[in-house]
C-alpha cells in the first residue's frame, strides 16, 4: 500500500510542476486559449440562467469559446465560478472578465485541476488496480499498471498545462472500469453515462461497453432473464441521462442546440494536423475539397462502426473482462484513426484503456504512450517552445521509468 | 543504468519558469563578473549588492560555465543587467545544477558501495536509499527552486568521504581541500578531518597501537601536507600575488552580519533569542523593564541587534562554544583508530555542533548534518531513527525559503514524498533484520504531528487571525523555535550514542 502512496505522491508532485509552466494562450489575444475557455464557462455559467448556456445571445457570444460539452461539465463550472466568484469577482464579471489574467487566478485553476484529481482520478485508480486479481495476476504487476496510469504523463500535461479537465471525465471512466471488473454492471454504466455526460469523447468507448453488456446478459441461463436485465440497463442508463439533462428536458429545441454544439459537424475533418487516417490520407487526396462535412462525417461514422465490428462482435460472444480491455484499446484507436473532427488530445482516450494491459504487454504500452507524447510534442511546438520543451523532458523520464518496470 | 534512472529526478524541479529567487540573480551577477572581469577585479566589483563572497575556485568554476553561457544568452553576461531573467538564462542556469549534479550521483553510488560491504544491502534497498539521498527533498527544494549549487558540493563531499571509506585517505584529502575553496561553509566539518587525517596519516603507533608522541610523523604526512598546500596555492595564489588577499578573506567572512540570519535557523541561539523575547515581553507586563526598543530581530532585515534581558553574544563566544562541544567527537575519534565510519560520524556530530552553535548560520546548513547522517541511516537502530526525525524537522525548517503559494503543493508533496520513501526503506531493510518495532516513540511521534500544526497554523490560522499585520513573522518565530526543540534533542541523543559506542 505506501507503494501505491509513493506514486501517488510522486504523480502529484509532477503534476505540480507543470502546472508552474504558462497555460496555453497566456498572454495571447483576442483569444487565448483553452484556459481562457475554461474560465469563460465559468463566467457564463455563473452569471446567465442555465437556459442561455448554450444559446448565442448579447451576453453570450459563442464564438468566444462558447461551451461544447455536454451538461456536467456546466455544471461543473458553475461551481468553481461560484467559488471563484467568492474568492475574486473580477474572475468571472460578465464580458469584463475576458481574458482576466492574475498569479491568483492561475493558482485558482490549477488548484480546481488538483481537487478533481484527488476527489474522483486517484480513488478511482486505487478501485481499478488495487487487489483486483481480474487484471494481473501478480501484485506487482497490478503496481506497474497503476504507476503507468498515475504517472504517464500525457493526461497531466493537458490537464495541467495546456489545461483542460480531462481527469474528470477519465476518471469517471476508470471507475466505471473498475465497477465493471467487479460485477457491479449497473453501477459501471452509470458512471459510464456520467462520464459521457462530461465530455462527448467518451463515446469512443460507448461500443465496448454495449457489447460487453449485452453479451454477458445475453449468456443468462433464460431468455426472461436477459430481458430483465437488460432492461434494468437500459433503465438505469436512461435514468442518468434524465438526472444529468433535468433542467433542459422541458425545451426540445434547447436540447437540439445543445446537440449542435456537442457535435460540430461545421468544424471539419481535421484541424491541424492530427495523426488520424483522414489527415494521412488527405496528403494524397484532398478530402476536404472532395466531399462535403456532412459526408465526410456520414463516411467517417460508417468506416468507424464497421470497422469496430470485429471486436465488438467478439466481445459479444465472450463477454469476459480480459477481452474487455483490449476491446476498449482496439474500439478506440478504430475511432481516433477513423472519426470525424479528431483532436490529437483524443489519444489520451486510447492511452489511459493502454495502461490496463501494461502488466501483460510493457514494451508495446510503454512505446506507444512515448509516441502519444512525441504527437503532443509536435501539436504544442507551435503554440509554445517550452511546452515542447518540457514535453521531452518528460517522456525521456518516463521512458527509463517504464523500462524499469520491465 | 539505475543511475541515471534516479538522475532524472532532479531536473523535474526546473521546470520553476519565472519566480526565481534572489540566488538567482546572485549566481547571474558572478557568471557576469568572471566572464566580463579580469581576475583581479573578481573580488573588488560591487556593482551589483551579490558581491563574489565564495572562495576562489567557485569563481573559477563560475567562470566556466560562463564560457557556455554566451551561447545561450549573450545578454546575461554584462554585469550591469541587474536582474536579467531570460528564458534562456533561467534554462541555462537550471541545467547547470543538473549538470553537476551527476557528480552527486556518482559520489553517492560510490558511498553506498562502501556501505555495501559493511552492512548487507539488497539490490532493491540500495536504489531506496540512492534516491533518498539524491532526491532529499530539501536539497531538491533549496538547490532547483530557490537555486544553489549544493548538489554539485555534497556531490564533492560524499566524493571526498567515499575516498576515505576506501582508505584512500590522500586522495580524500584532496577532495576535501577542493571543497573548501568551493565554499568555506564546510570549515565546520574541518576538524573532523583534521583529526582523522592526522591519527592516520601522521601520528605514529607503537606495537600496541598507541600514539608515540615524540616521533617524527610519517611520511604520508608530507604528501598530505603538499596536498593541502598545493590546492590552497592554486586557488588562492592569484589573489596573494595580486595583494588581494585581505580583501578576499573579507568578501568570504562577514562577521559583520548579526548572530542569526533574518530567517533564524532552528539553533540553541533561536531558542535564546525567543527567551530573550520572552523575557522582555513579560519584564514589560510585570513592570520590571523600562520601554526598550522594540526593533524586532525577525524584521527581516539582516543586522545587529542587542538582547535586551539576556547578555549579548558575539563570535567568540559561540566560536569557543563550538569548539567545545566538538572536542568530546574529536577525542572520540582519535581514540578509535581505523574505521572510517566512525570518522563519518564525528563528521556529522562537527557539523551538527557547528550548526547549532556557530555565528550567523543559514537554515541551509542543515543539509550539512542530514546528507552524511542518511550515509549512517542503516548502520544501527539509534541512528535510523534519529535520522528519521532530523530528517522531517530538516525538511520542514527549510519550508520558509520557498514562500510563494504556487510552490506549497510542491514542497508539501516533496517533504510527504520523501518521507515515506524513508519509511519504505526502513520497513524492507529492519524487518528482516529485528522485530518490527517502532522506532520512535509517543513524544516523538507527537512531536513530529505537531509540525503539521505548526503548518497549518502558519498557512492560514495565522493570516485568518488577522495577525499578519501585526505580528508579521510569527510564524517564522514559531518554526525556527519548534524545530529547534527537535534537532537539539537529535543532537543530544546522536552525541550520547557515539560516545558510547
């Protein structure tokens, strides 16, 4: 146990010092960048009625980072704008605040990063790999896969460098993970709704999930009883929806709009470069200029589910958790290969599923989460020399730390 | 390759982008002073208030680095740019530290060898212990955030010890000399030295293994005398060419500067200064003291001040107070000739002495005590669990260096960090030796969960009290005093067992 705390502490304390580097659009107008984004939502939110979030109005311009996610992450602001609103008003004064740039203001957020990490990431890494003999048989195994997920280091240089809240959403997963890896099926996809709820991302490991669930029903001894319990998922599933969408329900437009917003279909194959199949292939073939977005997604949705099929049908057919991992690895690299509108920050979707198989299969996990990084390397290099700086600094740590574990 | 796992601890820290403290600057100024300067102005300039106060050959080591450093930022070179932090100077500096750092790494894996042979180390334990040593959390604190050069000189000390574990005494020597015209800090681990280099190199023995005095020494000892002549030469022969040698000699002691430093250090003249407060606030409120002047000691401002109740101290009286309490270490070991350990152990109790009892000491100096005492940590139960306490008290006391709340997090998780390592090493390597006991006892445990009252009280009771503007360091007081308390109780209990050994 003071292993698993070591790593923890050490985790933490890496986090921290990237928090010390600039975030991203410091000092940059008239946008910023996505910190700026972070604590405009907190501005909104905290100021306009909840049925203006989502809606283009005077006082809320979406085309300065209007909100894009889905309502936890709403909610979620609204909270640390209520706290920030209680610490310092000018954080979030209605159109006055943008781009407010403090020390106070920086410590702030980056202590809002931290407090989501200890409330929901690390309980939920210490559900997932502590005593759970489903995924390494051997302890220290189980420990390697856990240093792996608490210490790679691409989550924490988004999170809290370029700053985003990706540890929300993730951790959410992991739990879901975790409850699933236990039996507790109702409880895993709860969670698992919740962490969709938070960032629309997570629909890269919706299929996983629905195939490994409807396959374990489906192997119940009587036809009645798969029935039962499927329908007590789907119950469930829906019943979390509801909770998470309450204060929107009464408005069937507002709930499109908010659609809208999740799912840019406006926004493009690709944006940068990304190390998706569409943005390789358009070097070649000028996607963009050949089809439309709307085909363009139409072809991407289709080349994306059929592709998943393989492992979703088997996972289907043995709904084990051993299959599970690899399923969710597999599903989503299909989608981030494939997927309309892909960010390279995606790959933290394929990453944290990796580190569950890093007991079994430490060379290919510890040089795939190497190159995950090198990408953010070459995404940031542009934004910021030091961010890619710092980037390299810790990928070769984390190479020898890796290597160790072997 | 274990080596240079752990290496990579360090640079973590140096991703500090801006706040950079005044040491910082000071370093700047010197890169600026050696490579712009002749010689002969090195000690004379003082445009800048960091003037050169370290001996030669850290001057001259200053001066190499300035060398690379016009590839990196030209700019930073020129002394009159007060206070020039480029990104680029900051990276430069920064990885300087790490750069010599790796001489740290090296003389620590030399140590553990020796400690190898002595005590029976598993693979496992032996890279435990490297990286409590190499990451000791103040060191990290005080070398890659507020910024000095103190991995690269213990690096050279523990070079220097590793020597003398392997009876390679001359070269020992050597190391050491070098040391000293690095920074004359580790004057007061000289007579430790001093001692053991005389009883070994040059006392001679009759058959039964005691002293003769009245013979000639051995021959060994006009090498180590060359030795020591010859490194002195070199460092300050340029200077006692020039005429500079008083001026040097004044630039490296200040005595000028006031018993305590702004931030005192957790020594016996904390304690007596916070008596001397004491006293002159209860003489005030019983009326036996007329009004005196209330010039507060922690204002923050380095200079000389009166006690009011108790008598005054000066140099010479902690000078023959230190020499005191060393004498018991030193007689120690003289009598106990041929082991080395022993000689680590007087080294410790010499800088501990020094620490707790010498003029204007820096909080700094306690990594003088702590770094040889984590060498010691496994060799008997007393010392493990002495070390375990000195090391958290170390750790906390250096706390105040690094004030800006960006860094809480950081010295907060580094302190935790390294204390459970500590705890992991001292599990895996005494269970399988003695009963798992613990090693402390109730007051002690009690004492060290009093430390975290005292940092909760100073990061916020203290500002929510609304005695920040009153009492401003309070706080300060408060630790200096507490940990204080702790190390003089260390010191007393590491004395009693190394005399009885």
């Amino acid at each position: 146990m003071r292993d698993y705390i070591n790593v923890c502490l050490f985790g933490i304390f890496l986090r921290w010092c990237v928090s010390l580097y600039p975030y991203s659009g410091a000092g940059k107008p008239p946008m910023f960048g996505d910190y700026e984004a972070q604590r405009h939502w907190q501005e909104i939110t905290v100021n306009l009625p909840l049925k203006e979030w989502y809606i283009n109005s005077t006082d809320n311009d979406l085309e300065y980072w209007g909100l894009d996610y889905p309502p936890l992450t709403a909610y979620h602001s609204l909270l640390c704008g209520l706290v920030a609103r209680y610490i310092n008003p000018n954080f979030t004064t209605l159109h006055v605040s943008r781009g407010f740039e403090s020390k106070d203001h920086k410590l702030f957020m980056r202590y809002t990063v931290l407090v989501i990490d200890l409330l929901i990431f690390i309980p939920a890494a210490f559900l997932l790999f502590r005593n759970n003999e489903n995924i390494c048989k051997s302890k220290s195994g189980l420990f390697s896969c856990f240093s792996a997920l608490m210490l790679y280091p691409g989550l924490f240089i988004i999170d809290y460098g370029h700053f985003q809240y990706n540890n929300a959403s993730l951790g959410l997963f992991i739990i879901a993970v975790g409850l699933l890896y236990k039996n507790l099926d109702y409880a895993s996809g709860i969670f698992f709704v919740l962490a969709l709820n938070y960032k629309q991302m997570e629909l890269y490991h919706s299929l996983p999930f629905f195939a490994y669930f409807l396959g374990k029903f489906y192997k119940e001894n009587t036809f009645f009883q798969c029935l039962k319990k499927l329908s007590i998922m789907g119950f469930v599933v829906l019943f979390t929806f509801l909770v998470c969408w309450f204060p929107f329900l009464n408005n069937f437009e507002l709930i499109f709009q908010i659609i809208r917003r999740i799912f840019p279909i406006a926004r493009g194959l690709f944006e940068d470069k990304v190390a998706s199949f569409w943005c390789s292939l358009s070097i070649i073939f000028k996607l963009k200029l050949m089809f439309s977005n709307s085909t363009m997604a139409l072809i991407c949705l289709l080349t994306t589910l059929s592709l998943s099929l393989p492992s979703s049908v088997h996972l289907f057919c043995y709904p084990k958790p051993n299959v599970f991992k690899y399923s969710l690895i597999n599903i989503s690299f299909i989608f981030f290969l494939f997927s309309f509108h892909v960010h390279e920050k995606s790959i933290l979707l394929v990453a944290i599923p990796a580190s569950l198989v890093f007991c079994e299969e430490p060379l290919i996990v510890c040089w795939f989460f190497i190159i995950s990084i090198i990408k953010y390397d070459n995404a940031f290099i542009q934004k910021f020399t030091e961010k890619g700086q710092e980037n390299q600094e810790f990928s070769t740590p984390y190479n020898h730390l890796a290597s160790y574990f072997i | 390759m274990t080596t240079k796992i752990k290496n990579l601890q360090a640079p973590y820290l140096d991703h500090y982008g801006y706040c950079v403290s005044t040491d910082f600057e000071v370093h700047r100024n010197w890169l600026a002073i050696t490579y712009s300067l002749p010689v002969k102005e090195w000690y004379k300039n003082d445009i800048s208030q960091w003037t050169l106060d370290y001996p030669p050959l850290f001057a001259l080591f200053e001066f190499i680095f300035s060398l690379f450093a016009q590839y990196f930022d030209e700019k930073m070179l020129i002394i009159e740019n007060l206070n020039y932090k480029s990104k680029m100077t900051v990276l430069f500096q920064r990885l300087t530290v790490v750069f010599t750092d790796l001489l740290f790494a090296y003389s620590i894996k030399e140590c553990l060898n020796e400690l190898r042979k002595k005590i029976d180390l598993k693979q496992s334990n032996f890279h435990l212990i490297f990286i409590i040593i190499f990451g000791n959390a103040g060191l990290l604190l005080v070398d890659h955030i507020h910024f000095q050069y103190n991995g690269f000189l213990f690096g050279v000390l523990l070079l220097s010890i590793a020597r003398i574990l392997q009876r390679r005494n001359l070269e020992g020597a050597f190391w050491f000399c070098v040391l000293l015209n690095l920074k004359h800090i580790y004057l007061y681990i000289a007579p430790a030295y001093f001692v053991y280099l005389y009883r070994m190199e040059c006392a001679r023995e009759n058959n039964t293994g005691k002293v003769k005095w009245l013979s000639l020494p051995k021959r060994n000892c006009i090498s180590l005398a060359s030795i020591v002549i010859f490194v002195f030469l070199v460092s300050f022969g340029p200077f006692i060419a020039l005429g500079q040698l008083q001026q040097v000699l004044f630039r490296l002691f200040p005595f000028k500067r006031g018993l305590c430093h702004s931030y005192w250090a957790p020594n016996l003249w904390a304690l007596y200064n916070f008596m001397d407060k004491f006293l002159t606030v209860l003489g005030l409120k019983l009326g036996y003291v007329a009004d005196v002047n209330r010039g507060s000691m922690t204002s923050g401002l380095v200079k000389e001040y009166e006690h009011t109740i108790l008598p005054s101290i000066a140099p010479i009286h902690t000078f023959l107070l230190t020499v005191i309490t060393m004498l018991p270490c030193l007689l120690k070991l003289w009598k106990s000739s041929n082991n080395p350990w022993q000689f680590v152990r007087s080294l410790t109790m010499c800088g501990f002495c020094s620490f707790l009892f010498g003029w204007h000491v820096h909080e700094k100096a306690i990594l003088l005590i702590i770094l040889p005492l984590s060498l010691l940590s496994l060799l008997s139960r007393e010392e493990t669990k002495y070390f375990t306490i000195l090391n958290v008290i170390s750790q906390y006391s250096l706390f105040p260096l690094i004030f800006t709340p960006e860094e809480t997090v950081l010295k907060v998780t580094a302190l935790l960090l390294h204390s459970s390592l500590l705890f992991s090493l001292l599990e895996k390597y005494w269970r399988s030796r003695f009963k798992p006991s613990s090693f402390l006892n109730m007051y002690e445990l009690l004492y060290i969960l009093g430390l975290l009252f005292v940092f909760l009280y100073n990061q916020f009771i203290h500002h929510l009290l609304g005695l920040h503007i009153s009492l401003p360091f309070l706080p300060l007081m408060i630790t200096s005093v507490y940990c204080s308390i702790g190390i003089l109780y260390c010191w007393f209990g590491l004395y009693k067992f190394m005399l009885n050994i």
